[in-house]
C-alpha cells in the first residue's frame, strides 16, 4: 500500500506549459514578484462587495418571511434597505467606487 501511495503520490518533475500560464486574476504563477502590488482601490471595492453582499444574506430570509411577520417585518425590511442605500450613497460621493 505504501508503494502504491508513492507510486501515484509523487508530481511530476516537469512543469507542464499550462501551469505557467497567468491564472485569471492575471497573476503569475512564478515567483512573487515585487513591483506588482494591488492598488488599495481594489481592496477597497473588494472590501464594499463583501460587506454588500452580506446584507444580502441578511434580506434573503426577511424576504421570505415577510408575509408572517406582518407590519413590523415590513417597516424593518424598508429600514433595512433606506440604511443600505444611504450607505451607498455616502461611499458614492466619498469617491470609493471611481477607479483611479
């Protein structure tokens, strides 16, 4: 069994033309290099998706559920989604969403 693992187990020596390619992200795959930095721009935007897209999570079963939590479900649905959009609205003006 110990053969067999070793036998299959082992890489190849030999780096394969597809494996050097860039990935998608247009990254490289060889040795970090260190003049290729992120612009904070792109963590930045990264960082608003992420927090974006959890207030999804949180609408989602809301959204279900609205029917049987009646008026209140409703008027905390709307608060929801007015917080949402002022966010929005002051990262717009800060300029967090321009791509320099």
């Amino acid at each position: 069994m110990l053969a067999f693992t070793f036998l299959f187990a082992t890489r190849p020596r030999t780096r394969v033309k597809q494996r050097l390619l860039p990935f998608e992200s247009g990254v490289s795959a060889g040795a970090p290099s260190q003049h290729r930095r992120f612009t904070v721009s792109f963590y930045l935007t990264a960082m608003l998706f992420i927090l974006f897209d959890i207030e999804i999570v949180f609408l989602y079963p809301l959204a279900i559920q609205l029917n049987a939590l009646g008026w209140f479900g409703l008027v905390e649905f709307v608060t929801f989604i007015a917080v949402l959009v002022v966010a929005y609205v002051y990262i717009w003006r800060k300029g967090a969403l321009e791509w320099h």
